[in-house]
C-alpha cells in the first residue's frame, strides 16, 4: 500500500514538474554522483593541505589534475575555487615585515648589476636575504639564497644571531651545489645588510669569481624574488612549526625547503617545481593569468569578504 501511494505520489509530482520519472531519477543520480566527486576532491585537498597548509587554489587545482583525471571527475578551476569557498577553505594572505637589514655602515657598498637583466640559465643569478622567525619566546633569523631562474632555494641557513659568520654558512652550502662549476658568468645579489658587505662574505664571493650585485635604495621590488620566498617559507611553511629551541629550528627549515623545492608549482616557472626546473635547467613561461569574471561567484565573496585577489591566485 505504501509503494503504491509513493508510486502514484510520484506520479503527480512528475506531472506537477512537466518532467519524466526517468528524468526525476537521473537528476537525484546525477546530484549524488556530484556529491560523491566532491567529498572525494576535499579529501584529496585535505591530504595536500597537511604538509601545504597555505597553498592557494590555482596551484591545488594543478596538483589534483592528474587526481581528477585517474577518478574521471569532471571539475574545472573555478568549480574548484567554489567548492574551496563553499568549504571555508580559502587561503587569506597575510602580511607582515621586521626589519633585519643595517645598511647604515662603513663597508664598501657595491652597485646594482640586475636592473632588467634577462636570465636564461640556472647559476646566472643568485638572490640573498635574511628573514626572522619566532622560535618559542626568541627569534631565529635564516640566510636564503635562492636561483632566481629556477626560484630553488639553494643554500639556507638558521641561527639566533645576525652575525656574516652565520650568514656566510648558506653561501657555502649553495657553492657545494656547484663545486667544480664555472661561476664567472653568475651574480649574487643582496641588499646592503653588513652581513653581504663584511669581508669574509665579499672574499668568499670573489674566491668564486662571483660577481656582486647590491640593491641601491632599499625598495623591496630590487630584490623581489628574495624576498617573495621568504614570504613563503614563513607564511606557508614555517608558522606551522612548533619550534621551541634552534636544533629543532634546523630540522624543520630543512623540512620545509624540501616541501617549497620539490613540491611546490610555480607560475613564475610554469607551474612546475623549482627543483624540476633547476635540475633540468627547462626553459619557462610566466602564467600571470586572471581567470576572474567581474561578475563571477569567486569575485563575488572577494569583494563581500575584503579578501585579496592574490589569495586565489598564488
């Protein structure tokens, strides 16, 4: 009686919608097929997520294509940006800087050699820079120095002081990497910090036959890229850490360079890893692309939230 009087229920429903029994049916199949897709992509994002817990939906979405692809879901970049939102799981960028650069000083102070240079290589050009990290109630300050064509970090370095003896430690471990290399053709650049200016760095630089590159005027956009990874080493990667004494602090900057150079996509580099790139020495297009309608659901709660754009993008 019951099966009856929902057959006939459904019945008038049907005729009620103008729609057919069988297309009531696909509907709810389809729904549920949508529904089982979803729950699958935020379980994938979930798992990338605990080692990236910053990254942005552009690169997710690049990560789980070949994830898309291998479950046969159709699901493109703004469906994903959607479900991200729907789910609260949106990355707000923010921004913060201290100042660990004294370019106030006697040492010799050289001139900028990278204003519109065109790279082409690995080994061309080398960026420095030192950023703080709070460490339990005390801070650590790290030496990058990054391939600014392929953007891998290739030599860091971690100590609770800002002295070039500390500092000097990251640019041996990046002339490691290229022992027996000619380095004639290849700049290191930095900003005008006493670290950079101090003798024995400058010595171990000219020892290499590197040249020297210095920004002129402390504007950031000299040394953007530097300061660009410092971002997100500390922003992506570090803040997420419980760090409590500098041994740990090692261990876990260790960590994290591995994550940001084998791992991480850049549009910069084509969306492909830094160590991909550096090991291959591949030649890259930029994919600075905005793919925001104005009248777009993503730029919608962008402008309802205040959050910004790059959030999405990055």
């Amino acid at each position: 009686m019951k099966d009856s009087y929902t057959r006939i229920s459904l019945v008038r429903l049907c005729r009620l919608l103008g729609v057919t029994r069988q297309a009531y049916y696909q509907h709810f199949w389809h729904q549920e097929c949508v529904s089982v897709a979803e729950s699958l992509v935020l379980a994938q994002v979930s798992q990338i997520r605990k080692h990236h817990r910053c990254m942005g939906g552009r690169k997710l979405y690049e990560i789980l294509h070949p994830f898309l692809l291998d479950h046969q879901i159709k699901m493109g970049r703004d469906a994903l940006f959607n479900l991200l939102a729907d789910n609260g799981l949106l990355i707000k960028r923010r921004r913060r800087h201290t100042v660990t650069t004294f370019s106030n000083h006697w040492l010799r102070k050289w001139p900028n050699l990278i204003r519109d240079k065109k790279l082409s290589n690995v080994n061309e050009l080398w960026v420095s820079d030192i950023t703080y990290w709070k460490i339990g109630s005390r801070h650590a300050y790290i030496s990058f120095i990054t391939d600014a064509y392929s953007h891998k970090i290739v030599g860091y370095h971690v100590a609770e002081t800002l002295e070039s003896v500390e500092t000097i430690k990251a640019l041996k471990m990046a002339l490691k990497g290229v022992t027996g290399r000619n380095l004639e053709q290849l700049i290191h650049h930095s900003d005008r910090g006493v670290q950079y200016c101090a003798a024995d760095y400058v010595k171990l630089l000219q020892d290499n036959k590197i040249q020297i590159s210095m920004t002129e005027n402390g504007d950031p956009l000299e040394n953007a890229i530097a300061e660009r990874i410092n971002g997100i080493l500390k922003n992506e990667y570090l803040k997420y850490f419980h760090v409590v004494n500098i041994k740990e602090a090692k261990k876990q900057l260790e960590t994290a360079v591995a994550l940001y150079n084998d791992q991480r996509p850049h549009f910069s580099i084509g969306m492909l890893t830094p160590e991909t790139v550096h090991q291959n020495n591949l030649k890259t297009e930029k994919l600075w692309k905005n793919y925001y309608d104005k009248n777009s659901k993503i730029v919608k709660l962008i402008q309802d939230t205040n959050q910004p754009v790059n959030s999405l993008q990055d």
